[in-house]
C-alpha cells in the first residue's frame, strides 16, 4: 500500500526545511512535494545541503498530496490553502491564518482582512494537549505560534484548576531562528551576538493567540503582558510566566509547591511530548525534539506563581508539532516520527 | 605631587582584572598593589596577557595604598577589609559583606555572622546615583551587585513618585561573566551555548539587596519576586521590571507613557552614567562602558509599568561603578576615567 | 529473539551521552547497562535531563554485555577492556589506547607503558572507510580520534593515488565539545566566547595517530604539520589539507579540479557516511549526524592541493563512527541507527 | 588653537562607526563631520545609540576638514576622493582602491578599471611597521585589509630575514565583522553560529595585497595559498601561517625557536603596537584594541615555521590602524588615542 502523500509549500524558511527534515525521517508518510518560489527547479540538496538525502526538486506549485504543510507567510497562506481546501486536501498552516476565531482580529494585528472569515470556526487551534479530539477529525489545523505554544502550555493546568487570578505576566526569551530566515539587521550575527533585547512591546502578533486560548481555558477579563525578548541563540523558546494565586485555592510554601507540581503532573501525565521537570529546564534539553517541558513553583516570599516552560521554537514551536497534528489527522500513532532525543550539549 | 595610590585585593576574577584595566587607564590615580593567592609572585601579564602594559607583579599581600578595592569573595572580604579600615585606608567592596544594613540578614543569605556588625551604619551603598553625598564622604562604600544596580535603577525613579504598587515582578537575563571565573558545569561552553534556563528560584543573594533598597526608596511591604537567568553571551545584563500602577497617579495610554517618560527624564537628568533610552534598549549599547540604559513604558493594554534596564555587568555592574565611587571619596569629576563608548558591534 | 545487549563503560562524558543517545535510537540493539563513577546509583535522567527517555540507573560496575563501548580516559580505558578481552566480549574503545600499532609510541605521547602490546596488532582502527573488512571480524575496534577521522578521510584519495608530495599540513578548527566535559579554563564559557586560538603547537596526541595512518596509504616519509585550533561552537571539525601534487600525476587548473574531483568521488562512492561536495562545506551540515563532507580542490595560482573536510566531532568523530563499527562488527547493515539528517540551522 | 578637523566618509558600517568611536576619543583631533546616504539628516546616536555621546548629525555630503577617512566600498571611494586629493586634503582609505600598486589588477580582482592610475604611486600602504617613513609624509593613505595586516605581520620578519621559502600557506579565521554590516545569509546569525567554513578559494581580493607585499619584503616568486575561514564570533582575526625553512638559515630544534624569536623580538622591539608572545595567542586579548600578537615557531618534527598573529579585525585590521596612520601624518605621537587595553572577558 503505497504511503499518504505529504507536500510542503514555502519549504525555503526555517520552519519549511525542518518540516522536510523530520517528514523524510516519518516512516509512515512520504514527503512527494516541496514548493519554493525562489528556488523552483533547483534541487532540494542544492539550497539546503543538509537535506542532499531527501532527492526532490523544488516545485514551483504543489502537485498531488493527501496532506499539506504550509509554511508560507500570513496572508499569502490563507490564499494558497483556500483552493486546497475546496479540493478536500487536509491541512495544517503553519502560518497564523487560521489560529484567531474573530476575523476582526486579523486587519489589526496582521494589517488584512481574512478572506474565509467561515473558515476560522472550522479550522482546529493545533495544540494537541488541548484539542487532541477536534485535531483528530479537522480538515484545517492551525498550527500554533512557538511563543503560544509554550506559554499556554505552561499555564493551561493552573488556569483550568482556577488557582491563578487573570493578571499574568509573560517573559519570554527566544533564540533567532524563530524570526526566520528573512535578512534583516535584527539577525545580522555582529548585531545579535552578546546582546538581549526585548522588542515588540507595543503588542507581539502571538498577544491576541495567546490571550484567546487563555480565555478559552476559563481565564476572565484576561489581562496578560507579553513582553519577548530576543537573545543570542538560534534555537529555544523560554517563557517565564508570572501569576497572582487565587486565595484559597492553594496553600503557600513547600505545601503549596508540592499541590502545584501534582496538580501539573496530573495534567500532563499522558502527554507523550509535555515533562513536568524537577527543576529549572534549559532549552538545550530540548535541542531539535519535540518536548515542551515545563517547571511549576510558588515564590516562597511572594506567594506569586512561577511556570517556566521551554522547547525548541522549530519543532514543538513549529514544525514537530505540526507532524504530531498530521499525526492525529491521519490516525496515526501521534508520536510518529517524533521519538528523537534532543541533542546535547 | 604624586598621584593616589590604588590597590586591588584579590585581582585574579573577572571584577579584579576589569578594575585593573579600568585603573591603569585612569589619568587621576596610580595602580601600585595587586593581591592574589594562586597567582602571587607572578607578573600580572603573564596571567592575564590583555594586562601586559601593566608592570605589576601580583603580590601576595597589600602594600600601601590610599583605597583599596576588595574583590574577594564574601566573608573573606570582610576579613581583609577590616584591618584596613582600622588603617584608615578607604575602601570600595566588590562583595557583598556591607551591602545590607541588617546583620542578621547574612547568615541566612551567605552563611556566616558578619564579623563587623559595628560597620553596617557606616558603610556607604555604592549606588551613586542614590548615595552621592554619603558616598563622597564614606570610608568604606559597599559596591552593589550586578542584578540590583540594573533593578533598582530601573524602579528608583517609579518607586520615589510612588506611582507603582509594591507587587514587583524583576525578570533579569544575565551573560556568564556575571557568575565569575571560578569553573562549574554553569559555565562550560558546551552547557552554556545554545540554553538558556532560570536559575536561583528559591532566592538569589542578591534579592535582600535590591528589597532593602526598595524600601529605602519609599516601597512599603516590598513583595518582590526576582528570577535571573543564565543567557549564551559573556557580559551584560537585561533587566525587565513589572510593576502595577497605583490608581490615579499616572494617565493611561500614550499620555502616560509620556508622563512617565518625563519622570524618568527628569530623575536622571543630570546622571552621566544613566541614560534613559527611546526605545527598548540593548546590552550591546554599553559593551565595555559604564552606562546603564533605561527604557519606561505603560502595556497600552493591561496598565502595567513595564522597565526595561540594561548594562555590563562587569563596568557598571562592578568595577566601573566601584571607580565612580572611588572618584565621589577622592573628590575628583565622578567621570574621571570612564568616559569611553560602548564597544560595538 | 531478544537484541544485543549494549553496555557503556562511563557514560558521564559527552561522547558518552552521544552514544546512549544513540544507542537507545538503534532499533537492532539494546541498551541495558551505563557505567560512571561519580554518578553511580543515580537514574541516567536525572544527571543527564535529556536522557530521561531512557529508563537506565549509573551502575558502578559493567553488568553482561555483548558489546562494550569504553569512554574511559585514556590508559584507565586499557585497564577496564582487558579483562572483558579476555571473557570474549566485543569492544569499541572510543579512548585511545588501541589505536597506535607500535607500543613504544605510548609512554610519549600518553605518558604510560601499554598494558598489553600484544593486543595492539589484534586491534583494528576503526575507519571503515579504510578497514571495513577487518573491522567486520575484529573483537576490538580502536575508534579513531576526531581529528584523525577528519584529516584522514580527507587525504587518503590523494595518498592511495599517490598525487600528493609528503609534505603536509593540515590546520584544523574544533568546537568546544571535542575537548571534552572536564572543567578548565580552557572551556570556560567567557574565555572561549569571542576568542580563537591554536594549541598543543609542540605535539597534540592526534598526530602519531595521523600520521600511522597517512603511512599505512602509501605516504613515504610523512612530514605532517598539525596545527589544532579552538573556536567558539560546540559541535564540529573543519579541517584544511594543503599538499604539494606531485609533477605529473594531476594536471592543472580547472582540469586538475576534476580530475582531482573524480578520484573523490570514486573513492567514495559507495560510502554512505562520506559525501564529496561541491563548494566547501559547513559543519553546520554535519550537525548531530553522521556524515564527514569533505571538499577537494586546487588552487589555480600555485598548484597545490587543498582538501576541506568537516564532521560532528560527537558523531562521525566519536559515537556515531563507533556505532557505524559495531554495526559492522554485528553483521548489522553499516547505517543502522545512523540514519539521521543534520539539523538545521 | 583649534584641534585638526576629521571627517568621515560613509560612517554607517562596521569600519565607519569604530572611526567614530576611536577620534571621538582622541585628544588632539576633532571629529567634525560624518557621511552616510541611507542615514543622512539623522543623528549619529539615533542611527547608532552607542554613539549617541557624540553629538553630530549624519551629513549627505562631507564639509571642511583637513583630514578625510573613507570608509566607501571599493571603486565609489576612489571617485569620492579624487576631489579630495585636488583640493589638498589628507585622506586614508579604508578601501583598496589605492592598495595595489599595478592598476591592472584592479579590473580583474576589483572588476573596475582605476580611475586615477597616476595616483597609485603615490598613495603609501598604510602599514606602519613597514611604511613609517612614507605615511609621515603622504597625502593618500591606503589602509591596508584586515587579512594582510595579520598576514604580512605575521610573516616580514622572516622574509626580511631571508629564512624562508616562498612557497607560504596562510590559513586565517574571521569573526563574522570583517565581512561588514550589510545583509546576507552568510552573516545571518542562525547560518553562522555553530558553524565554520572556508571561503573564496577561487581567490579572496586580499590575496593580491599580501603577493604584493611579501614580494616587496624581498620574497620572489611568492607562491601563496591563501584560504579564510568564517568563524562564529564578531571580532578578531587569527592566521595562521606555515612557512619551509632555507637550509642553513635557521638552526632546527629549541635553538632554532630561540633564534626565530630573538629575530622576531629584534624586528619588532620599538613597535608600540606589534607584541611578539610566548604563547600562542588568542583574539580575545586584542578585542577592542589596536595590538597584533605575533608567535612565531618551528615545527619539531618537520623544520617548518609555523607563525601565528591576531589582531581585532575593526581596529588594528581597519579603524586602529587607519588612525595611527593619521597620527603619523599629523606629526602626532603614534599611539595618540589607541593605548586602550584590550576587553577581556
């Protein structure tokens, strides 16, 4: 029987190759189709010679996939995966036009207006520790921004308990490649090595995603702060999230620190991609797999909850969640293809 | 007339080297005396070849000097220090040993009963742009730590026109250098390149130091939590406060943001070493010299205050502040020695 | 039927992890027994986070094993094997302590008397490059050094076609990680950031090694100059060959170029770890798998051969390399396990 | 009396900004007037917040000044200077158009024709341990690239001395800087770090320069082979450079590194910025100022000289050096301005 077809269009930024990388390596599909304006009719191996083993050539439109992966740039995806999803072809967009519910949302933050405002009820937000079921049987998944990813990871089990009041605070540290591969002085080597910045502190396009699933969990009048920063790595995503505990909802000190930790392991104790760790995790734990994993306290002076989360903003961030969406949508196992150990140091 | 004679105790880590190249390039004093244990009785350019221009040989014991710097480690800081004091010789301290006004507060946070008690009063917070006066007329000036020179210049100016609530959240990025010379798993290249991760969760040292300062600035009941974080470059610290306004003391939206851009304008106004920036600051601004940037922003959407503070580690945050501090006991032009750019890219 | 039972003899090591990381990814073999001295009795995960996947303890001692890798330094490696030598398991030693044929090469470049110089001709270099036979048969596989397997692959085409004079210099350029996870200044994050320097100019241990093996192709009179650096990354070798051709044997210019080019390409043509490129290669295109790149060329205005080569020094210069023997010593497909792309970027 | 008044043309890369920096800080000239098209009518410090001290505004087009500094790309700096020259100004350029002395290589490494031959001759290569004489008295300056200067460095004391044969390698490393501030994936952060590779094989535009030089040290014939390689860190150059001994020239063994060194010593011993190490040296030691290291050394095994130089690729590999050129056609002390201790860490 011959394998599901799987095509990715935009295969040229960073989250396109890693899409080709780990796809080659899934040994339950086939990658047939990568398309690549700049590089149509090249060879794959001949832009990216980390990819030399995958021998296909640049397409300059998709050919004929049961699956397909778009990672091209907002705006532009919605418009290549309207016709796809008219010729009854499974998605996920790797973009972020299909992740907000309010069409109303996308002129502001992202300067258009959506062309398929029906679509976004029925396009599934991928993040599979929430939406496992819906994944499963959606024609469309939106593949989730690698800052929401980890920050609604790592509060999702406090605001579902009710614990954590609405003002929240979310620091996030990320390595360049989350930028892409797009040149700009912002990823010039001289301009980002030894030095940290925050940036968008007027409102990062993943605020209105972030705050939407937060909602969706049961926080009201959220009221969240998302400040990132851009620090001088190339692959990781770091979040430090800050909340106030709703009194009474759970004790203080090392008590309170123990519930908060069960209450989490609980939460994700089937998650094959999510560890509750036991101390402060490093991104580098995570170096080009799937995990996300995340460290819950309580501020033993403040009484203020800490959740740290991190993964690897170019597969649990990108393009291993994506797979684990195709996953779903296929059937399949959904840690398919995903197995690897992240690489260390 | 011979110039003041300058002494370094315990010159061999990052702090200890950093002042000798800042001291030999002052114009007002001399460097005559560097200590250091393993190394004594070597030239100091052959430990440290960038020091070759210095004729030095590290010596195992001070010689006359007018000040000395200390950059031992804590509590044998205090033990060198105080057969100086008793000399008469002024003194700037590098380590924490009379930082905090409140012995009791040592054995908890370092570990051992502070041997001087008697001293606390009378030592000087190093912090000049708080201090000046005392500072100018100090024998013994306690140079602040790295972390809470960034934090509390970042909040001094919000703090003292108490526009801000004590709920005060201190995430801070910090570059290696900042943990020392010493060696450890923290600091292996291969452990550090490509994480980063939080650290120091159930309290850093130097949080006593920036809540006595807070409250010193007018911040009842600080409850301040403060999480650092190790990032993969060598100097530098980014520091980014949050803070919720009290009701009624500043506008919202863009005329608060003015508002509060003017006070921090006008706060550090006749500062030489702070400079309050127009946009969200970079490390990479002060590589090498003894400015710290500042930038103050309202959240358009939650209210919250939002202080970005940024500077080296080892100049601001060490031996830079510790000459500017030297220059207010010797009555010399605070800049004297310090003017250089920033290094960059 | 139950799989090869797998042990690691100290596993603390980088090259150590790299092999369980490895190992527990091969799908023909099992890995049931790490050793280590210091972590002895705790879980593999809870000293290596990364690990976690793997449900091992730090045993003390090696329990029954089919195949041992020693990651032991070298002469303690000696010391450890004989003894399994004797009880008939098949070893990779990844120390370096099998690989010199004439024992009297051990006092003076290792600072010990061989053990058991008898063993050393049963020993068989593990470059299945060059003894894939041997290796298939071999109880004891001596894992080649990083540099080794860079400098060797890249001119054992020109020596075995004899086009190359023997006077050679070969100027390699190393991460950090091929330094190993011991602490010293040397791998201290501040004092390798931003720097690059060359080392071990009197002797580096990798060159009898080279040099044995550049003798055993055909090389009379070996004048070898190595020259080792250290630059800031974690991963990877690049290593630059110069040779003089020798008159007559290759033409020159742009037809020497691919006639230089074609005897690359045969030699190499079957090999599924080796890949001769068209422009010089990244390490960056090595990173986490198994592959060496290795680029030949001449320089148009001189004449003279340079040969670029690169590799993951933990993988083809370390744990990959020995997985790729054990496969072979397994009767087990040469690439099993290995098959992983780079990771990019 | 007023300060000489310095200009500089095309302020807004790499070399233009660390220009800035350095006459900023330099006692006996004033910096008058800085150029740049893209920036022009903004402030230097709203372009560059590291300089935002110095207070000037970028201009389109250069004012009165009595010495010019070009830091325009090749080709647009000669037409920007030649009505310099006319109008009697001094000027160093940072470029090559007026290094090479025979304007026939222009077209073919440059891709233009000269415009101003007649200009060559007397333009002097501005490297001053070479060149005193000539610079003191020159109008044009032709600042030499950062390559030659580490090279011919690296190198003139054995030529001059006649100890080596001209069959040279030169292997040099760059931090990521010296190719500039414009943007390309080369120079994109997630494509440069974690990697190294060689460049430009077919022959970089400063090999013709370094030919030049070592042929007029007295080497004839030279045959070199030059390769850089592009390495992860900002600043700093190293080379590496191998060279075959004259039979009976130098003695072979310790004596013979005793009496390379004494030649080294001897030939460098009253240059202020040239330090001849007993180590080999490292990039960091000269990060931010104006020093080469040079260590020269024999090969035991082979009689081969191994000499090895760094220097900061932006000072003494671009603005240092074009300033103490300045310095030197002023009449000024050499060191004016450039005494700075390197920053380590």
């Amino acid at each position: 029987m011959s394998k599901t077809k799987i095509g990715i269009i935009n295969v040229t930024g960073y989250a396109g190759v890693e899409l080709a990388r780990l796809l080659h390596q899934h040994p339950e599909v086939e990658l047939t189709c990568v398309t690549g304006r700049s590089a149509a009719g090249q060879k794959l191996g001949a832009v990216f010679p980390h990819l030399s083993q995958i021998d296909l050539t640049v397409a300059a439109k998709l050919g004929e996939v049961d699956v397909a992966f778009s990672a091209m740039p907002h705006k532009e995806s919605a418009e290549v995966i309207l016709p796809l999803v008219k010729a009854g072809i499974k998605i996920v967009d790797i973009s972020a036009d299909f992740r907000l519910k309010d069409a109303g949302e996308y002129p502001r933050w992202y300067g258009f207006d959506h062309p398929a405002p029906e679509l976004l009820s029925k396009a599934v937000y991928g993040l599979p520790e929430l939406y496992r079921q819906q994944i499963s049987s959606a024609q469309i998944v939106a593949n989730p921004g690698c800052y929401p990813t980890a920050a609604i990871l790592a509060l999702a089990p406090a605001i579902k308990a009710g614990i954590i009041q609405p003002d929240i605070i979310i620091d996030s540290k990320s390595g360049v490649s989350g930028t892409g591969r797009s040149l700009s002085l912002t990823t010039h080597f001289s301009e980002v090595n030894e030095d940290v910045a925050a940036y968008a502190l007027s409102g990062h396009r993943h605020l209105p995603e972030i705050t939407q699933e937060l909602k969706f969990l049961g926080l009201k009048e959220a009221s969240v702060t998302f400040v990132p920063h851009l620090i001088p790595m190339t692959r990781g995503i770091l979040t430090t999230a800050y909340a106030s505990p709703v009194a009474g909802k759970i004790a203080g000190g090392e008590k309170g620190k123990t519930e908060l930790r069960k209450l989490y392991l609980d939460f994700y104790q089937d998650e094959p991609f999510v560890s509750v760790t036991e101390s402060p995790p490093h991104t580098k734990h995570t170096w080009g797999n799937n995990l996300c994993l995340i460290y819950p306290t309580i501020d033993g002076r403040t009484g203020r909850l800490i959740v740290i989360s991190c993964l690897d903003n170019l597969v649990k961030g990108a393009a291993g969640q994506a797979i684990q969406n195709m996953n779903l949508m296929l059937g399949l196992p959904e840690t398919t293809g995903l197995e690897s150990i992240a690489i260390y140091p």
